[in-house]
C-alpha cells in the first residue's frame, strides 16, 4: 500500500510541476497572438490586392450588375 500512495503522490508532484511551468510559458500567448495579427494583415493584403485588381474588379462589377437586373 505504501507504494501506491508514493506513486500517487510522484504523479500529483509531476503534474503540479507541470502546471507551474505552463504558468511561466504565459508570455508565450502575446507573441502568438501577435504572429496571428501579421499572418491576418499579410492576408488582407493580398486579398485587397486581388480583389482591386483590373480582372477581378470587372468580374465583381458584373456579378453585381446582373444580380441588380435580374428579374423578380
């Protein structure tokens, strides 16, 4: 029986430190959530790009010309 409980106590020691060591690792979600905002802009950008562009703006430009003449 002693051996039990000196596992289990190694076991709630292991995770309680494992714990502990997340707690420091903190920081680490404003440097994620910074990467995530430039990969977002990075994507806006070139969305905008794609979408201003001469073949694309006139493709959009119809879509929305005959979605405004279609008959109800």
């Amino acid at each position: 029986m002693n051996k039990v409980v000196t596992a289990v106590r190694a076991g709630l020691v292991a995770v309680g430190r494992r714990v502990r060591s997340a707690r420091k690792d903190a920081g680490m979600a404003t440097a994620e959530y910074a990467m995530g905002l430039v990969a977002a802009v990075a994507f806006a950008v070139v969305l905008y790009k794609v979408v201003t562009s001469g073949t694309v703006s006139e493709e959009l430009q119809n879509i929305v010309k005959r979605a405004l003449d279609a008959q109800v």
